[in-house]
C-alpha cells in the first residue's frame, strides 16, 4: 500500500463500505462523547487523512498489550484502521531486525520529522540502561532520542503509562513511566494491563480527526473512556447496593453472580471502559467471568495490598495490634491505679486533723 | 508519595498506630476508673444492686418527660444522630468486612441507598447540633475548644466517608478513600482523651446509679 494513500482510500481498498466506515465513524464519536453531528466531520477527516506514521517502541514489556490490539480486532473496521496506520517501526511485528530495523525508525523519524506519533509500551529502566536494550541502544536513550520529533506520545498499557509490574516493589530495573523521562510532549496514558484495544484506535481517530490529544484526565488518560469507574458501570453494583456479596469464589453468592467486592473487586478505584466497552468483540469482561477487577488501568495496581483484600480491609495485622494494647493499656491502668491509691493513703496518713484550739490560736495570731 | 502509597499506608501502619492508641488510651481511661473503688457499704441490702445498675444501663436509653420538654432539639437531634452513627459505621456492608477482619465476627448489612441517605441525615443533624450550641447563650458559654474539637472529629469521618463513598471528584478515588480511613484514624487517636470516651463511661455511670439506687431498694 502506498504511503500517499489516503485513510479513505485504503479502507475503500480493503472492501469496507462506505456505510460500514459511516457505523465506526458514528461509534467512535459516540464513545469520545461527541455530538452525532461531528460523526460527518470525524468522516470527512477521516476519509481525507493521509496514513500518519507511527513508531511503536516496546521497552520493560510482556507483548500483552501489542497482543491485545493486533489480534482480538484484526477483523474488523478497527483493526482495518489500525493496518491503514503507517506503522514504520514495531519490532515484533516487522520482518526486519537487527541495524536495518533501526535503519526503518530513523527513516520514518527524518521523513516525518515532528509529525509522527510514538506509542510507546513497556516500562523504562534507569537502574543500569544494560537491563534493556533493542539492537544495543539502551531503552532510555531510544525513548528520549525518538520522543524529540514526535508530535505526541501514546503510552500504552500500564507499564508505559505508570510503571506498571516492573515497577512493582522493589524494582529492581529502577522502572519509570514515560511520562517521567518526557516532558516537553503531549502524552497520552491509555493504560491497563492490557488496555482495550477500542481506546486505542479511538486516540488515534481524535488525532487523526481534530489533529489534537484528547481531554485528559488527572493521570493522563482519555476522559472518553476512563471517564467512570468500573464500580459505578458495573451491571453488578445493584448487588453491592443490596449488600449481596459473594464470600468465596464457589458460594452461592458466586454463583448467582452477587457483587465480587468482598473478593477483593477493585472497582471502585479502578477507572475504564472495561464494563461499557468489554473486552473480546464485546464478548464480556473479568467481573461478568466472575473474577475481581485487580484495578489494572491505576497506578501501583500490582502493590495495592492485595487482589483479593477487600478495599476496606486492613492491610497489616490489626488484631494482634489491638490485643497488645489491651495488655499493655491494663497493665499501665493498674499501675496508674496503684499510684493513685498509694498516693491518697499516703495523705491519709500524714493527714492532720484541725482542733478548735488550732483555730483558736490561728484567730488570735492575726 | 503516590496515592496507592498512601491508601496502603492508612490501611497498614497508620491503622496500626491508631489502634494501639485507641485501645491503649481507653483500657487505660477505664481501668483508672475501675481502680477508684468504693468504700464497702456497710448499711443492709434492701435489693439487688447487680440488678438495679443493669436495670438502669437500659432505662436511661429513654429520655424521661421532664427533660424531652425541656430541652427537645437537644434529645431529638441527638438522638438522631446517634442512631445515625449507629447505622453508618455498623451496618454498611465494607464497613462490617473490616469488622470481621480484625474481630472475625460479621452480621448482614443493610443496603447501601439507606446507609447513604442515613449518612447525609446524621450529617444535617450534627451541623444543626452545631448551630444550636452557638446560637444558645448558656451552651456556647459552657461550651470550651474541646466540645469543638470532638464535634469536628465526629463529623469528619461521615462528609469524608460521603465523599468517597460518590467519589466526588476533588482528588482521585484512592487518595478519597484514604483521607476517609484517615479521619476515622484522628477520631481513634483523640477518643480516649476527650468527652468521646463517653461512650464507654456512660454504661459505667448509669451502672453505677443504678447499683446505688438497686442496694437501696429504690428506683433510681
């Protein structure tokens, strides 16, 4: 495929129909919670964007999150859009190696010197730039060398985005997100462990559409689709609501899908589109398998205190805590007591009692 | 500090800490109290003293008419918001997981809409017992910083509660959550050193009235 050709072409190309392009078009904006009447401009942008280069970097990695948004979409329009990207450089998925996939990136980085866009996914270790190399270029000098002709910055999944797993304690490879070596770019997180493939093809629309990142949120992330908490999208919430909880993963509770809370659900700190968007073609997602939100889209999600501790739960032995301070607290009340007493039979004893006669010889002291 | 730093350290040590203060300064409070003693009546029984101080533990629960006349808001709103405490720290269903967590024991939670709706209840009625004491020429002058301070420790957790349980959106959901276990933490911490330890000592007072009252063989 031509690189002059344009998005409209290519998908025309590809035997995708005009009406089936209008349908992701019109989704698309729906999920960014546009207006419908930006569906015709997001169309018309579409239709005319030329194939934008991007470079894909994979650092402190475990392909998860390329699996996630190669393979589940690969037939449909999504995909189709996410082929019809110029990915000039993705080490996995190209047939090049060595010197001349570097040779690849550094063409694509001249040629469109400011106007690319750089996914990165996969952490950055800073400990010893030995721990990661590609082609024996550090992790961190590539990133940085890459990042200074991007127009702007995906960090996909939560390695990129936060750290992620290699960053979980004690982190050992001293990994740091992207946004913590960059600062000088337009980073956007779209995380999770891995993120929905959908949230990805959907950043790159709205750049491809309005030539602009996203509204982000606090983290960094696109409000369109970590906008709400999982908790409050959850089809199992009125569960939570009724105080219905499965106690084990085999109960009855489990097995007549009551709310996973109690099984260390952390959906109410965990923000994606997991519960509206779900994962395989809209098949499902990990609460209506049955499983616990882990909360995999947050930062340190691996070194929250436990995946299967309920939020409210205490993470250290508060028990054990209690009962030494009710030894400790009785013991120091009796001898407290002890002195108290001690100290009133003392004044009982040096107590002096007052005579008249004392009186008397007060009164005729004045 | 990241926010799941934070929210893991309110759940661990700063829990820890708290309870060790918490339970420490109460067994101390009570035991002090207990090590008092009594001089050993020697008049006749005329009744059961066991039986008049548990007899009185419960009757005091009912406000008798001459003060409910007297002094209605007081008894109304204070009333409500007690049982307001009540329901939201024992009966909310993640609140009773951290119960039988620490003390294995568990009892079936009411639904969180009315555990929500109590909440803001209990909230209007501490802000209008708020308004009463300063508004009220003889309360306010008998009203000193740590009448402030119990009440400010007391509504703490319910606003913070409140907002994380919506998450209302003035910091991400985690740092919510941890500024809610965190004032729940304050209040353990000034518990056994302020009026709060009333709620332990009024049990102790009314037993002891009671018991008074039971050897007299009268009502008390």
């Amino acid at each position: 495929m031509s690189k002059d050709e344009t998005l409209g072409e290519a998908l025309r190309r590809q035997g995708i129909t005009r009406r089936g392009f209008l349908k992701f078009c019109a989704a698309t904006a729906s999920m960014m919670a546009l207006p419908p009447s930006m569906v015709p401009a997001i169309a018309a942008a579409l239709e005319k964007a030329m194939r934008p280069s991007v470079i894909w970097l994979s650092f402190q990695e475990c392909t998860g999150c390329t699996e996630s948004l190669t393979r589940s979409h690969s037939p449909t329009v999504e995909g189709l859009i996410f082929d019809t990207i110029s990915l000039d450089y993705h080490h996995t998925l190209q047939a090049a190696s060595g010197s001349a996939a570097e040779a690849a990136r550094e063409a694509a980085m001249e040629e469109n010197y400011g106007k690319y866009i750089l996914v990165v996914d996969g952490s950055i270790p800073t400990a010893n730039p030995g721990y990661s190399t590609i082609a024996g270029i550090s992790n961190k000098s590539m990133l940085l060398d890459t990042a200074k002709g991007a127009a702007a910055i995906v960090a996909v999944g939560t390695c990129a985005a936060y750290g992620g797993i290699p960053k979980a304690k004690p982190n050992p490879t001293g990994a740091v997100a992207v946004s913590d070596l960059i600062k000088d770019k337009p980073i956007i997180n779209v995380s999770g462990c891995p993120p929905i493939p959908v949230v990805i093809t959907g950043v790159l629309a709205h750049f491809l559409t309005f030539g602009t990142i996203p509204e982000l949120d606090a983290l960094g992330r696109p409000k369109a689709y970590y906008g709400q908490s999982i908790h409050d999208r959850c089809y199992r919430r009125p569960f939570y609501d009724k105080g219905l909880f499965a106690n084990t993963f085999d109960d009855e509770g489990a097995k007549k899908g009551w709310c996973l809370y109690k099984l260390g659900c952390k959906g109410p700190t965990t923000y994606n589109a997991c519960a509206t968007t779900k994962w395989n073609e809209g098949t499902s997602f990990p609460i209506e398998a049955g499983h616990p939100c882990l909360g995999c889209s947050e930062p340190d999600f691996w070194d929250g205190g436990g995946f299967y501790k309920a939020l409210s739960m205490p993470t250290e032995d508060i028990t054990r805590a209690a009962v030494y301070a009710v030894g400790a607290g009785a013991a120091a009340g009796v001898a407290l007591g002890a002195m108290n007493r001690a100290k009133k039979a003392r004044a009982v004893k040096t107590h002096e009692k007052v005579t008249i006669n004392d009186l008397e010889k007060g009164a005729d002291d004045d | 500090m990241t926010e799941t730093e934070l929210l893991l350290w309110v759940r661990g040590p700063a829990l820890q800490i708290a309870t060790v203060i918490f339970v420490l300064g109460i067994v101390v409070r009570i035991a002090g109290i207990l090590m008092l003693g009594r001089k050993k009546n020697l008049a006749e029984a005329r009744g059961s003293a066991v039986a008049g101080g548990l007899r009185t533990i419960l009757s005091r629960s009912i406000p008798d008419p001459g003060t409910l006349q007297r002094s209605t808001f007081n008894v109304v709103a204070g009333y409500i918001f007690h049982i307001g405490l009540f329901i939201t720290i024992l009966l909310f269903a993640p609140h009773i997981l951290l119960i039988e967590d620490v003390f294995g024991v568990s009892w079936p939670a009411l639904p969180t809409p009315i555990v929500d709706a109590t909440t803001v209840v209990t909230i209007i009625a501490l802000l209008a017992v708020l308004i009463h004491r300063l508004r009220h020429p003889v309360m306010r002058f008998l009203s000193g910083f740590q009448d402030y301070l119990v009440w400010l420790v007391t509504i703490l957790p319910l606003v913070t509660g409140y907002l994380a349980f919506h998450r209302v959106g003035i910091a991400p959901p985690p740092t919510l959550l941890a500024i809610h276990i965190l004032s729940v933490e304050l209040l353990m911490v000034v518990f056994p050193f302020t009026k709060l330890m009333h709620t332990f000592s009024l049990f102790m007072a009314r037993y002891y009235n009671g018991a008074i009252s039971g050897y007299k063989g009268v009502k008390s």
